[in-house]
C-alpha cells in the first residue's frame, strides 16, 4: 500500500522531518525558498498533504484549483490568518494548526521586547558594534523602568496570559487587558488582571502595551493613527502576535512625532518586507519573527503538527482542526 505523499512548503527542523519520512512520502522545499502561488497549487495537485507555515499566502486564489488532490493544510503555527479557511472548507479542505506548544516561547520574547525599548538595549548594541562608545556617562541611553509599571494586553488567550504571569509575579507590573469575550476566573489562574471595557480604555492607562490578537480581517490595522493617538507619551507598544493587527505607517508616525515613546516588533504587515521608515528610527526594536525560534518549540511544533497529519490519516478527527 502506497503512503501519502506530503508536501513540506519550507523546511522543517531535522528530528521531524526524519520522523515524518518514516511514514510518509516526503516531498521536501531543498533550498527553503518561500513558494509563489503557482508551486502551492502544484502542491495542492500533487500531495494528500500540504504542510504549511505563515510564509504560505494560501489564499481563494491558490485554492481555485481543479479536483485538489490534498485534504488537509497542516500548518505549523499556531495563527492562520494567512490560509483562506473558508474558501479551503468550501474545497473540502481539513484546516489545522499546533496551539499551546509556542506559548512560553512567544511570552518569553514579549518579554524579551519590552526589556530591550524600555532600556535602550537596541540603540546600545549598535554603538558598541559601531565602535562609538565613548564610556559610562550619567546621562547615557538613559531608559525606562519595567519593574513596577502597568501593563496592557489587547488579548487574553493562552500566550497574552502567560506574558500576564511573567509581567505579574517576574516584574510586580499591574496588568490590564481587553478581550473580545469574558475570560473566565479559572483560566487567570490566581493572576491578579483588571479586565478593560475597550481597546481604547487599556491604551489610555497603559505603559506598556502587548498585542496578542488574531490577525486577518477583523483586526487588521486595529493599531491605527486613531487608537495610538490614545496612547500616553511614555508609553511602548509590542508585537509578537501578527504584523496587519498594526498600521505600520502609522507607527512610524507615532514614533517620529512623540506620540508614543517606543515599539518592539517581531511580526510585520508583509514580511520579510519592513516599512522604511520604521528601519530608519532608534526608537524602535526590530527582530526577525523569532517568537517560537528555540529547538525545543520549533521541534514541539512539528511534532503537534505530525498528530494532526497521523490523525487525519488514521481516520481520526485531527486534535487541533480549526476547520
């Protein structure tokens, strides 16, 4: 009996490719290259399976192939804003995707973001890298603290809660945070979090404010001119969640003019690309989407993907189907 062949869009980490091989006929991206639309819908015509990650733009139009071959889009990632789910449903298509295993990872670098705006970390490593640092001064890459102050999250799922955890018991920070729908009290798990009535109302009172929002339609730009305007002139906004969910023009605006202190980002409207304006200002932590970027997530998410795929080809309802 033949196995399914699968088509691996970029590369996986080595452990789970090798696992996936033992089962399943591999068709592997060898020099890792972001696929054009007209590979993925060769990949839809000619696997039973495609894996994808958020590099892939699977949208109406990749989709609009005649008799797909593949039934299953397993993404590696837990946001999928970036696949059509309705328009791959309307094909047939089972959606997945691997939540919980990025969570800590993805806090951990929030973390890691507001640290290095609120004290100046990036604009120091450059000027050490640039050989211009004259000494220690009292008045040098003078910063903010993080200790003690208020943070914000537009978001409470699992990874706005455990950057709540950290910020709450790591930092002594008194957390805010909106959420579209009521969070329950066993899921804050002892946290002591204020719930918000409006995006506005945690922007306003904020000194740090983290996004952990889905992107796509509903929140695309939810960051805008507007909303950042509400925002005090100390303050920092950080996003490890998806790059449409800010108007990265507006950022840069904001920047530029004072209207917030700083911003680190991980994630970016069209990536790789980032807006020019916002490479050419201090005042903001630029890094390379590396939110899960450790061995043990990177292959823990492979590893959640391949029971979604095993389960699917078992016949068994794929454990995180999204559609």
């Amino acid at each position: 009996m033949s196995r399914p062949r699968i088509v691996l869009t970029r590369r996986w980490p080595a452990a789970v490719e090798q696992r996936l091989a033992e089962r399943y006929e591999v068709v592997v991206n060898e020099d890792d290259h972001p696929l054009s639309p007209a590979e993925l819908r060769d990949a839809l015509m000619s696997a039973d399976a495609v894996l994808t990650t958020v590099s892939d733009r699977i949208d109406a139009e990749v989709l609009a192939v005649d008799a797909p071959r593949a039934k299953v889009l397993v993404n590696y990632g837990v946001g999928f804003n970036h696949i059509d789910v309705a328009a791959a449903t309307a094909r047939g298509i089972v959606v997945t995707n691997t939540p919980d295993v990025l969570t800590d990872c993805t806090a951990d670098l929030a973390l890691t973001l507001m640290l290095m705006i609120a004290r100046r970390a990036g604009e120091g490593e450059r000027e050490v890298r640039a050989g211009a640092w004259s000494g220690w001064r009292p008045t040098h890459l003078v910063g903010s603290r993080v200790s003690g102050k208020i943070l914000g999250l537009i978001g409470m799922g699992r990874i706005g809660r455990a950057v709540a955890r950290r910020a709450q018991f790591g930092f002594g920070m008194q957390v805010l945070y909106f959420n579209r729908s009521p969070v329950p009290a066993s899921e804050l798990e002892g946290l002591d979090a204020r719930a918000c009535h409006s995006v506005e109302e945690v922007l306003a009172r904020a000194d740090f404010v983290s996004l952990h929002c889905p992107g796509g339609v509903t929140n695309r730009h939810l960051i805008n001119r507007e909303r950042l305007a509400h925002m005090q002139r100390h303050a920092f906004l950080i996003n490890t969640a998806r790059g449409d969910v800010v108007d990265e023009a507006a950022l840069a605006w904001a920047l530029t003019n004072g209207i917030i202190a700083g911003a680190g980002l991980d994630v970016y409207e069209a990536e790789p690309h980032v807006n020019e304006d916002l490479l050419a200002l201090p005042n903001v932590v630029l890094l390379p989407h590396l939110g899960s970027a450790t061995e043990e997530t990177r292959v823990g998410m492979g590893l959640r993907a391949m029971q979604n795929l095993d389960a699917f080809f078992d016949g068994r309802t794929p454990p995180d189907r999204v559609a």
